[in-house]
C-alpha cells in the first residue's frame, strides 16, 4: 500500500485529505498576511519555501529544534500544519553543473555571490559563447553551500516531524549533473568512443554523480527518518516522465537509498509530455512521499510556439501548454482521478496546491483551487456496492 504521512488519517476541514498551500509562489506577499489568508480561506496548512527561512539556525540540531518550535507555534495559532519543506531551489543548485543560473538561486548573504562579484570586479568576464560561466572557485562555493541548506532543511523537517506527529518530506529538484538534461534530444548522437577513447555514457554518469553530491544529505535523512522527494520536472535527471523516473529510482534503491529517495507527485509536468499521471501514481505508488496538486493546459491543435515554447517565457500565450489554476476548466488534468488514484495506492496525508497562473489573481485562485480540490476530494468508498444488492 501507499504511504502514510500520520498513524491515524486526518480530514480536510472540508475535504478527505488536507489540503495545503505551497508558499513558493507567493514570495511578494509578506508571511505574516500570508498565513492569515491560509486561515481565512479555510486551507489546512502549507509547505515552507526553504530559501525564505533562516537556515542557519539550522545548522545544529539544537537549533533546528527550536526553529521548528517557533515555527509550529505560528501554524497551530491559525489552525494549521506544516506538511512539507521545499527545497527546489537548493536541490537544482547542488544537482546542476555551477552557473549563473544556479548561481542566481543561492543566497545574497552567502560567499558565492560575492566571490562571484569580486571575480567580476577584478576584470574577469565569462567567455562569450558562455554567458553563464562561473569559474571554478565559485562553482565550489555555489555547491557547498547548496549542501549545508540541504542539511539544515532535514534537521529542520525533523524536528517539524516530530513536533506534528507527521512525517514531513522535502520535495525538491535534483537537477542534471554533467548537463544530462541538455542531451534529452539524441542529436548529434552521444559518441561512445573517439578514436580509440571511450567515453562514458552520460545518463548514466548523470546517476552517479547525483549519488555522490546528495549523499550526505540523503544519509543525514535517514537520521531523522526525513524522505527527500523529487518534483519530476524538464531540467530534472527524471523528466515528467516514467521511464527516466524509473531509471533515477532503481539507481537510488541500488545505492541503498530505498525508502529515502522518492517522488512528489505533480501531474502538471507530465500532461503536456503525453505522460498519464495516473500510470505515473500506479507504477511509484510505494515511493510517492507527498503531492502537489496544480493545473496546466495543454494545446490539442496547433500552436505558433509548440510544446517546447520556441525559446519564449513561462506564461507566454504562443506556447503549447500553460500552469492554470487547478480544477478549472481549462485544466488538463483531473482533480478527480488524481485523488482517487492516490486513494487506490493507499497514500495517505496532505495535497498541496501549487498555484501558478499568469492569467488570474493569485489569492482568488488559490480560493478556487480549494474550493475545486474539495469538491474532488470525496473519503473512498468502504464498500462494494454490487454486495448491497441482496434480496
């Protein structure tokens, strides 16, 4: 059966499961009327957004203890829980190979910016055909640092678990060690050999060096008995779909990270790929750890920008598919058989809604968001209703 996120099941206050809020895409909203809305709007709860928490307070356990105390004291005086902690932003930063991309997730109170900025100051510019480039002693900084928020995050999470009674997981990103993901599409085709040298192939060195850089986080999660979960996702070693999710979960069992190493389901990453969410729940049932819920539309005919979105930004109204708001119409995914397949499996806690919707309000439609998930989210059946059919 699934996974169970407290010993006991919980009710929504007007759904089967809780329904919580992500925090992520709220960043220009103070937290304090941020939370107060959560309240109001009658949600259950949230997931932190890591990067907006004081970390380093984080670095010890006794530290992270009485974080997690202050923190659980503000959810429980509005009503709420904490169901999970996203590290997306570190995960991709300590996942990719450095650059200005990642660069740009670390924090400005860090020593990768400014050593960055030194570099920079000192005369240095990144080649011209690679505009991104972080030189190696940045690089370093940029990883390091990305493992010690990593690391804070589980001690924080655990200490939240054991406070709550729940296990809180950490959903998040691992990125694309060796820059795997910029080899999705087999043209030119990955050589294997060059005049007498093999080269190794490149998915596979991805797997590893994801092992290598996250192991001291995913050991330092079995401590505290902490799952971490990835958001398969575009850029991510496992894609939004199964057969590379497949690939990066046997890997990790292998490793000896079965039971750790797991998935936050979001559909809204496979629907536009041609990816069922449904097969997806089905065949990681036993490794799916925590849920987002969030829409995406997908276009049925032709479009200017394709599927792939023709080099325009996220929202842009020529690209083939959009984040919507869940359970509206325009949402290619069901509400409905998501729930009911994560009531199939067994899985048993929170669904957090991840918001994203470039063309409506952000707290109205996190208002109809809950509103569609409640009424999607009906208790299973504990009956076979052709058995009532008795003389």
């Amino acid at each position: 059966m699934g996974f169970r996120q407290t010993a006991q099941h919980k009710n929504g206050k007007g759904s089967f499961h809780q329904i919580g809020l992500v925090r992520g895409q709220f960043g220009n909203v103070p937290e304090g009327p941020w939370i107060k809305f959560l309240q109001d709007a009658g949600f259950d709860g949230w997931e932190e957004a890591s990067w907006e928490l004081d970390l380093r307070r984080c670095d010890t356990d006794a530290g992270a203890a009485a974080y997690a105390k202050e923190r659980v004291a503000i959810a429980r005086q509005h009503g709420l829980e904490i169901f999970t902690v996203a590290t997306h932003l570190q995960g991709q930063v300590l996942g990719d190979e450095p650059s200005c991309k990642t660069l740009n997730f670390c924090s400005g109170k860090g020593e990768a910016k400014a050593a960055y900025k030194a570099w920079r100051a000192a005369g240095n510019k990144p080649p011209r055909t690679d505009p991104y480039f972080v030189p190696e002693s940045v690089g370093k900084l940029v990883h390091a640092e990305a493992l010690k928020d990593l690391q804070a995050c589980v001690r924080y999470a655990g200490h939240l678990s054991k406070l709550q009674d729940r296990k809180v997981a950490l959903p998040g990103f691992v990125g694309s060690p060796a820059n795997c993901w910029s080899h999705w599409f087999l043209f030119p085709p990955l050589p294997g050999n060059i005049e007498g040298y093999d080269l190794p192939d490149v998915r596979q060195l991805s797997l590893e060096l994801l092992v290598e850089r996250f192991a001291p986080v995913w050991d330092l999660c079995k401590q505290y008995g902490i799952t971490f979960d990835l958001e398969c996702h575009p850029s991510e070693r496992a894609m939004g779909d199964i057969e590379s999710a497949s690939d990066y979960i046997s890997h990790m069992c292998k490793a000896g990270y079965e039971g750790v190493v797991g998935f936050n389901l979001d559909g809204s990453h496979m629907e536009w790929q041609n990816v069922s969410v449904i097969d997806f729940i089905r065949e990681f049932k036993e490794f799916i750890h925590c849920a987002h819920v969030k829409g995406v539309w997908v276009a049925r005919e032709h479009c200017r920008a394709g599927r792939l979105g023709g080099h325009r930004p996220m929202g842009h109204w020529t690209n083939g598919w959009n984040f919507v708001t869940a359970g509206t119409a325009r949402d290619a995914n069901s509400l409905e058989d998501i729930f009911i397949e994560l009531n199939r499996v067994g899985f048993d806690g929170a669904v957090s809604i991840e918001w994203e919707d470039n063309d409506a309000d952000q707290f109205a439609g996190a208002k109809a968001a809950l509103g569609n998930c409640r009424r999607a989210d009906l208790p299973p059946s504990g009956m076979k209703h052709d058995e009532m059919l008795k003389g």
